[in-house]
C-alpha cells in the first residue's frame, strides 16, 4: 500500500513507533503508558505553534524589508 500524503506517513510512523515503545518499555508500568492521542496532540500543538511563529518572523522581516 502506497502512502501518498506524507503527513499521513509521518503519523503513522509516530504511531508505530509509540506503540512499540509501549510494548518494550510500559508492558510491566501501565501507568507509564503513552496515550497516543494526547502524545499526537501535543506534537500538532506545539508545530502548529512554531509555524506561527515562524510566520510572524518573516512577515516581520517583510515589514522592515519594504
């Protein structure tokens, strides 16, 4: 099966590799267990927040540029 949206292909692979991490690690700790939801989240909050940021900066250097 062929992935054609790349985020699509990057949550899965974050998936995959949360839910390995519980397999190997959490198994004897359940309460260490990642909530995969919360985990995902958590990332899209944090890049959506750097993507403002970002833009912010370079309409900023567009500002002071013209």
């Amino acid at each position: 099966m062929t992935i054609t949206n790349p985020r699509a292909a990057v949550f899965r692979e974050l998936q995959t590799l949360v839910s390995e991490y519980d397999d190997a690690v959490s198994i004897p700790h359940t309460d260490a267990r990642w909530n995969i939801d919360e985990a995902l989240s958590d990332l899209i909050i944090r890049l959506n927040c750097e993507t403002r940021r970002v833009r912010k900066l370079k309409a900023i250097e567009q500002a002071e540029a013209a």
